[in-house]
C-alpha cells in the first residue's frame, strides 16, 4: 500500500514538473517571438527618443528598460492565448530564416515611414467623425 501511494505521489510529481517546464519553455519561447517581432514598438520609441534631450537620453533608456521588459513579458503571455508551443515555434524559425528576418527588418522601416500617413489620415478623420458623433 505504501509503495502504491509512493509511486502514484511520485508519478503526479513528475508530471507536474514536465508540465511545469514544458511552461517555462513556451513562454521564453513567446517572449523571444515577442521581443524579435517588436519593429513598431521600437519604431514607436525611436520617435520618443526624438523628445528626450540629448544629455539625458541614456537615464531614459536605462530606466526605460524595465519598463519595457514588463510590456514585452504581457505581449508574450497574450501571445500565448493565441498560439500554441508549436505554432510559435513555427513563427520563430519563420523569424529565423532569410525572408523573415527581411520581414523584420522591412517591418520596422515602414512603421516609421507610414507613421505620418497614419497621422494624417487620423487628421483627415477626424471631421468626418465629428460630423457623424453627433
């Protein structure tokens, strides 16, 4: 009896430590993902970075840094609501490979080239909406 309640505790244990790390291994694999495919978001704070004086630009950053590993930890477990270990594991060799670290790279360059037209076309937006809030 005792060995049957020893091996089933020992059975539930292990289990639980596999899931565990099978957990562990999905999110740092979500917050790669995150962090590799995060080209708005710093083309976003690179327009930030433009506000920021010169002599004080590196005290942002460093305190910036936390803040931004936090953000990237909740993207990375949203992330998580949507795809599976192994679909993020796809994305990841997708990120890895040629054309999509063009993608990447092609991605950050036209946020921050369309970021005007967006503005505008919030500019040009903003009276229609007007007219029809009312």
């Amino acid at each position: 009896m005792k060995k049957t309640i020893l091996l089933t505790v020992a059975l539930c244990l292990g289990t639980f430590i596999s899931v565990q790390a099978q957990d562990e291994a999905f999110k740092e694999d979500a917050l790669k993902l995150t962090k590799m495919s995060s080209g708005a978001v710093e083309a976003n704070m690179s327009q930030v970075y433009t506000m920021i004086p010169e002599d004080n630009l590196e005290a942002f950053k460093k305190e910036l840094k936390p803040v931004m590993e936090d953000f990237y930890v909740k993207l990375a477990e949203k992330s998580m609501e949507y795809y599976s270990h192994d679909e993020i594991k796809k994305l990841l060799d997708f990120y890895n490979s040629d054309i999509g670290q063009k993608n990447l790279e092609v991605q950050e360059k036209m946020t921050k080239e369309t970021m005007g037209m967006a503005q505008e076309l919030n500019m040009k937006l903003m009276p229609l909406i007007q007219k029809y809030s009312k």
